[in-house]
C-alpha cells in the first residue's frame, strides 16, 4: 500500500501534477476510439514492416563493428587488439520513442571510440556503404551544423550522424545519458550526442509509455493536418511536440490518451510565452563549458518567444526558429483543438476526424511565391537536395 501510494504521489517534472485522477469511463472510451481512428487511417506499420526495420538497423550495425575492426587494423593495432574494437549504432527521434510512421525515416548515430575520426566516417565507411548493393541514394553532408549521412539502406530511409567518444573502447553497456561523456569532445559530436540524450531523458521522464506514445501520435498527426509541423518553416519540429506532450503526461500522470489531448490544449492556449517550457530543472552548473540555453548569460537567448528547453546537458532551445507570427499562428490552432476537444467531452455530434481535418493552406492566405528547381543529372539533383535540406 506504502508502494503505490509513493508512486501515485512521486514528482515527475519541474513542479507536482496538477491532478492524479484516474481516467473515466468515457475517457478510455474515447481512446478507444482515437485509437481505432488512427489504425483506420493506415499510420501504424505492420508487424512484417517493423520486422524489417529490426533488421536493416541489425545490418547497419554489423557492418560499422565491420568497419571499425577493419579500420583499426589498418592503422597498425594489432590484431588482437583491434578484433575487440566496436562501435555502435543507436536510434533517436520518432523511431526511438516509438511514434513513427509507416514509411517514415530512422534518425540513427554512429558511436566509435576515440582513434576514429569523423574524417574516417565520412570516407572509408561512406566508401564501404557504397559498395552495398542494399545501399541506394547515398548523400554525405559533411559540412552540416550537425554533419550526417542520409540513405535508402534495404528501402528504409537513414539519417547517419556521427560521434567520436573520447573512450579508448566503448563498454557494452555504455548509457549516452552520462554526462561525462561529453568531456573534451568536440561541439559537432556533442551536437550529434543531442538526439540521443534528448530523446532517452524524454522517455524517462514521462510516467506512463504507452499513454505518451498515443497521444504524441496524434498531436503530430494534428500538427502535420494543421500545418505547423515545421522547424525550418518556423513552427514546431518533432521533438519540440514530444517535450509539449511529455509536459503534459507529467502534470497528469494517470491520464489515458483522450484526457491527455484535452489537457494538452487546455494549458497551452493559455501558457504564458516565452515562459519556458522544462521538463527538468537545467543543472546549475556547467561542468564541461558547453553552450547551453540561459537568458540570464547569453542575450540572444532573451529574444527566444516560444522557449521549448531540451531536458539534456547542453540544454537547448529546440524553438529557436519560431517568430512572433508563427507564435500567432500556432496560438489559434490551440485554441480551435480545446473547443474541439470541449465539444467532444461534453457528447456533442461529433468525432476524431474533425480534429485532424486537414488546413486549407491555398485558401487560407491571400499571396504566394512559388519556387522550382531543378537540374541537369541526378548527381547535380542529389547535390541540389542537400543544399534545400540544409537550408
């Protein structure tokens, strides 16, 4: 008895739930019923397709352990030495938290020990993936804020980051949430790091999984419906609506998806920003002198409207792009979702698919500048694609 009621009462995020209720009747209801929606609209991949991810993310992996082998060897380790050298592949973003999409891509980093160079990643390993027949649309950008490899491996989209730990072997139960791995690593490998610390520290820090995962699927379905699913265009990206959605299973801990969707437009149609959004408290210090979110330090910081802070070290504001108009825009739709949502909680005439109707994005402004592009080869095409893909 003890037991559950330290759980029911234990603190997930910077400040205690707002309500620990235990969900209604017609709340598992109308899970129910999003859930049904959802399979209904095909977003859910079969058991065969996840299967086949499964085994092209085992493929990668084998081969960088390949490469990292064969590359030790080449640089004079002996033999036995350098048979025990490995690295790793490890997921992030959608994939990890487990909200993907049918035919969605893998956000994926390369973990090595210190003697490999992302110079090396970006040559022998682009060399040895080219040379796979399963490997299609191979393009490196090196030279990107955060430098990857993006790929069609087996017919699964691949996002290829890089990281060198400062480790002479990686331990097999090595944990990217440790902090000290960030000592004397240089800022493009803490950059790459981010994804996967961000993504695991949002995982541990949500009550219960399987109630986050569902109503993250459709937050980022209605996002997507609504158009303000974009960084780059200034709204919000995928892990900034994973913080908003973690914020909310935190102050409402027991709460089933329908609940949580109520609640999710509820407190942020009224939140104040640029209040930040924190699903920790941010260490008060800085061990290894990393660039990390403060308006107190940095001014720059101060002009942030929509501040969404990552939960791990450096922490970071992942809505940096967001303007005072897309701030407007993203402001209107909360507002329409929770009088949607009130109608549906109180037995109106109504259901799921009025949520996610999609915007009338050709009627919804008056001018608009068309741009098109194009290119004589494929190679100069494919070229083209980094430099929009880095914009």
């Amino acid at each position: 008895m003890a037991s559950d009621s330290s759980k029911e009462t234990r603190t997930y995020g910077v400040t205690s739930a707002l309500s620990h209720a235990q969900p209604k009747d017609k709340d598992i209801e109308l899970t129910k019923k999003l859930e049904t929606y959802l399979v209904r609209l095909g977003i859910y991949e079969t058991d065969d397709e996840l299967q086949h991810r499964i085994a092209v993310l085992a493929a990668l992996n084998n081969l960088v352990k390949d490469w990292i082998v064969k590359f030790s060897t080449e640089k004079k380790m002996p033999e036995l030495v350098a048979s025990k050298m490995s690295g790793k592949v490890y997921t992030f973003g959608s994939y990890r938290l487990g909200v993907h999409t049918k035919g969605a891509d893998i956000d994926t980093l390369c973990v090595a020990p210190r003697h490999v160079e992302r110079s090396d990643f970006f040559d022998s390993f682009q060399k040895m993936l080219r040379e796979r027949k399963e490997v299609k649309d191979l393009r490196a950008v090196e030279d990107a804020y955060v430098p990857v490899m993006k790929m069609v491996f087996d017919g699964v989209e691949i996002d290829l980051l890089f990281a060198r730990l400062a480790l002479q072997e990686l331990p097999l139960d090595l944990d990217l949430r440790d902090d000290s791995l960030l000592k004397n690593l240089d800022p493009r490998c803490v950059r790459s790091l981010n994804g996967c610390r961000v993504t695991d520290e949002i995982l541990h820090l949500v009550p219960q999984r399987e109630n986050f995962k569902l109503t993250l699927r459709a937050v980022k379905l209605w996002a997507k419906r609504r158009g303000i699913y974009s960084n780059v265009l200034g709204f919000l990206g995928g892990v900034s609506w994973a913080m908003l959605v973690a914020r909310i299973c935190q102050l409402y801990p027991n709460a089933v998806a329908s609940t949580l969707i109520q609640k999710f437009f509820f407190v942020f149609k009224t939140w104040h920003w640029p209040k930040p959004l924190l699903l920790k408290q941010p260490a008060q210090d800085n061990p290894y002198g990393l660039n990390v979110w403060d308006p107190r330090v940095n001014p720059s910081d101060r002009y942030h409207v929509m501040p969404i802070i990552t939960p791990a070290y450096p922490q970071q504001n992942s809505t940096f792009n967001v303007s005072y108009s897309t701030l407007g825009v993203i402001k209107e739709e909360f507002e329409k979702g929770f009088v949607f949502m009130e109608k549906l909680f109180s037995g109106s005439e109504c259901n799921w698919e009025e949520l996610f109707e999609p915007v009338n994005f050709f009627n919804k402004y008056r001018h608009y500048i068309a741009i098109s592009a194009s290119a004589k080869t494929e190679i100069e095409q494919l070229e083209w694609f980094n430099v929009c893909w880095l914009c």
